[in-house]
C-alpha cells in the first residue's frame, strides 16, 4: 500500500460464494488477492441469508435430468454450455471444495447418508441443506479460510466506486490508440471518506444482485446493483437484465425488511391459502405450490389484487410431515419475533424481488467483454439461469464460476502492466462539496423502490415501463447532479449504483415483448 494506492494481482468486489470462491482459489494459486465488501461485516451478503440450500446429485439423479430441469425453468433461453459445465464441475466441487477443504456439516438422514431436499421446479430430491441456514454455514466456513490466508487481504467497509479503466482514466493521451482494459477500481474507505486507487490486472465482479431498487425485497439492504452499474459505465455488455425472479413468499414483517421463507418450506408440504384460509394454487397450475417461482409470484400477485391484500397465508403447521422447529429453526425462530408460531398457525407472506437473471455477460470462465474483467455469480449473465432461476442454483453458480475465474486468471497470470500509476487520475475531491442530506437519500430510494415495484414488478405493461422510464430518467439527472456535487458517502454512491440499475431493467423490459419466465408482460 501506498498513499492512497493499494496493488495487488487479483482484485475482487464482493465477498459471498462468488467471490470467496474466486479469492479462496486465486490464492490458493499464489496470487496476491485483494478482497473489498461495503458492509463492515464482511459476511453480510446475499449467501449469508441463502436458507435453501445448493444444489448437487441425489441418489436417484442423473446429470442429464439437472440439465434438463434447469433449462425448463429457465423457459429454454439458457445457454446449454453454461448448464453443461454447472452440472459438470458443480457436484464435483462441491464435494472438493465445501465437504473437503471447508468441512461444511451438511445435514444427514442417518450417520452415513446426507439429507437431499425437495424444491420447487426440481424433478429429484437433490437439494444439500445445513437446516436452514447453510449460506451461512458456507459463508462463515470461507471466510475463516481467507483470514487465515496471508495472500488474502480482506477490506470491510470499502465501497466500489467505479471501475480503473485505461484509457478512460488515464492522462496519457497515447492511451486512447489500446484497447480499453480494466485495471482496478476506485474504492471509497467509509470512515475516513478517502477514495484509493486498487490496482490489479485483474479484476473480478462479485457484487451480488439488485434487489434494493424493488420496493419488496429477500435481498440485504446493500443490494444495489454496484456491478452492473460499475460495468456499464466501464463499457462492458450486459444482458438480460429484465429477468427479474420473484420469490414468491417473504416474510411481511412489522418493520417492513424482507425475510425468505424458503421454498423448501414448500417443498414439505406447505399450501398457499387467501387471508380467509381459501387455497388457490390449484386454479393457476397443475404443479400448486411447487410450480416454478415466477408462476407462484404471479399467482400470489393476483390474488392480492383480487382480495384487496398486502399478503397472503403460508400454511405448514396443517401440512408438515417433518418436525418443524428441527427442519426450519431459523424460520421458527425470526416468526416467533414476529409473535408468529408456525407450528401452529400460517405464515403472512408476500413476493419480493429476490434474484437477476441477467448481468454482466460472461463467458464460461467469467470472462467479460472489457479485458481483464471478470464477473461471477449473481452480478454476472453466464446463460445459466435463461429467463428463469432454478431453486437453489445460485450457491452452486457462485461456487463454480469464482472457482473458474480464478484459475483462468492464474493460467493466464500477466502482471506486466500497460500502464503507469501516476499516468491514472486521482480521485477528484470537490473543494466545496456540500454535506449530504439523508431526507434526499431516503425519498429518492422510496421513488426508485415504488416506482419500479408498480412499474417493473411482477406483472408489467408496456405503459407502466414507459412511465417507469421516464420518472426514473428525470430522477437519474438530479441523483448524478446530487453526486457530483455533495460530499461523497457510501450512501450517494449505492444511490447512483441503485438509479443506474434500476434504469437497466426497464428498457431491457421495454425492449423484449415477449413474455419468458420472470419477465411476464401484459399486451
């Protein structure tokens, strides 16, 4: 480290699956790695609250059958190289990886047998769980591995500004005649308020998904959208940004977070019923509860707005055929705060914006379009998910594509660098930048979450995405003024990510009228 600057071989924004997958690997290579989280927590991420599970084989599976129920959910826009090597080196590393170097304690059935669940759009029981709380259990798992790292660097409560990119960056006008790669990124340090440089010839997106910009969300507050929106900026192709999945059942909770009620919930039996007790599944699909979560969502939707309701009841108390609290202790648990005691009464839930299928596009080693940048999981479009994402395959993209990365990056390791660091624009710190006013912060993310929730949500028209698209352009001139000129705060720069994403996924809404998977759009 110097003055402001920091340099390493691999730099990575993020730190769930993805990007403790690809940090754990590269250093495992011998590659001096950088690892940078917003949250001062460096376990706050997406995969912490994963209850679910990850997907692998069970006993009576086949790779062609995983195959061939991740690209029906999916609605058959998948790309099939993307699901072949998901099903190929997944199971395999989720053996290697989270059974032998990281010693997950997945749940079992008997001494010697693991415990596979059954989730929604799946065909076999495969579903690997830790209870109900394994993003945790994995998360926790890898982050004791990177502390214990010496080539790991871990920085909790920095925030991604924006991607180094030369030329763009760069004060050498000779520059311009190369092509644009990326060489770091600008990277706020929340207390202090500095902004560094990180250098690293290679850089890997992690950032997770995009959840915050809906005003119903499964997701943590930090879910913004920063890698999508950092790329775009940067120059890198994105796709598939209107394929936003919809969990079809959160917890609607007194202080209006979301908590996932699992699908696995579901899965053992759990029915779908109006405030009044009536079930209604069996009048939208043959499958009932566990059809594919965008079919769910929508039904639930409907229903609401049939019965003029905020929720509806999740009913596993009159179904279970497990012991509740030893199956969902965690779901017991956060429903008892809530005065609510699922082993004897149903659950109030509503859908919530819970995973994007699209992102940064990337190739089958996480490979983007703009050099020397990768992306992996959530933040990145690999073809796996298509228009829609099967349960439980998030933990296992993460896994496979942070691993990949990571070792594409150690096979092709160059550290000579076509640039020099005093060559590369400092940070500009406004000499008069006004202090932030949170009241602006708050209104402007309330305009964005409600504008996209009845706009861009569940059910869509094209007259409610143009109106979406041109709130949020208005909104995004005044939110880039507000960043230009106040003094930089993580808050500004999640509010910039936020507008930025938000705007993606309408006009990729606006631009397919086709209705696939989790984008349903009325004519």
């Amino acid at each position: 480290m110097s003055g402001f600057d920091i340099r390493a071989d691999v730099l990575v924004i993020g730190c769930g699956i993805a990007g403790a997958s690809a940090a754990f690997e590269a250093a495992r290579s011998g590659l001096k790695t950088v690892v940078i989280t917003k949250a001062e927590e460096p376990r706050e991420s997406s995969t912490y609250y994963a209850q679910g599970g990850i997907v692998s084989f069970g006993p009576d599976d086949l790779p062609r059958f995983l195959k061939d129920d991740i690209i029906e959910a999916g609605d058959g826009v998948n790309d099939p190289r993307a699901v072949d090597i998901l099903v190929k080196d997944g199971p395999a590393l989720v053996r290697k990886t989270l059974i032998g170097h990281l010693k997950i304690p997945f749940s079992q059935s008997a001494p010697d047998a693991l415990d596979f669940a059954q989730e929604a759009g799946h065909s076999r029981r495969r579903i690997l769980h830790v209870d109900d709380a394994t993003g945790r259990t994995i998360e926790d798992r890898f982050l004791r591995a990177l502390k214990k790292d010496r080539r790991v660097t871990l920085l909790a409560g920095h925030t991604a500004v924006d991607l180094l990119t030369v030329p763009h960056h760069s004060k050498n006008p000779i520059a311009y005649y190369r092509e644009p790669r990326t060489i770091g990124a600008y990277v706020l340090e929340n207390r202090t308020g500095r902004v560094l440089r990180v250098f690293a010839p290679y850089t890997v997106l992690a950032t997770g998904g995009c959840g915050a910009v809906y005003l119903h969300t499964s997701n943590p507050a930090g879910a913004d959208g920063a890698g999508c929106a950092m790329a775009l900026r940067a120059g890198a192709r994105i796709g598939n940004m209107e394929y936003v999945q919809f969990h079809p059942t959160t917890l609607m909770r007194s202080n209006g977070e979301g908590f996932l009620i699992s699908e696995t919930v579901r899965g053992e039996g759990a029915r779908l019923k109006t405030r009044d007790g009536r079930t209604f599944m069996e009048k939208y699909t043959p499958e009932r509860e566990l059809a594919p979560r965008d079919e769910v969502s929508r039904a639930i939707y409907e229903e609401m707005i049939q019965t003029n309701s905020d929720y509806v009841l999740l009913d596993l108390a009159s179904y279970a055929k497990v012991d509740i609290r030893k199956r969902f202790p965690t779901i017991t648990r956060t429903c008892l705060e809530e005065g609510i005691d699922i082993t004897r009464e149903p659950i109030p839930v509503v859908p919530a914006a819970h995973y994007i299928c699209g992102g940064v596009l990337a190739d089958g080693q996480g490979r983007t379009s703009l050099e020397g940048l990768y992306a992996v999981g959530e933040a990145a479009c690999t073809g796996v998910h298509g228009a829609n994402r099967l349960a439980s395959t998030s933990l296992l993209e993460g896994l496979v594509w942070g691993t990949r990365a990571a070792r594409d990056i150690a096979a092709r390791f160059d550290d000579a660098r076509p640039y020099r660091a005093s060559d590369i624009h400092r940070w500009y710190h406004a000499r008069q930048a006004e202090d932030f006013d949170p009241a602006l912060i708050n209104q402007d993310w309330l305009t964005i979450r409600s504008t996209m929730w009845n706009y861009a949500g569940i059910i869509r028209t094209r007259k409610r995405l143009e109106r979406a698209k041109s709130d949020l352009e208005y909104l995004r001139h005044r939110i880039e003024k507000f960043y230009r000129e106040a003094r930089i705060d993580p808050a500004i720069v999640s509010l910039r990510h936020g507008i930025q994403v938000a705007l993606m996924i309408t006009h990729a809404a606006l631009s397919n009228p086709v209705s696939r998977g989790a984008h349903f759009i009325k004519k």
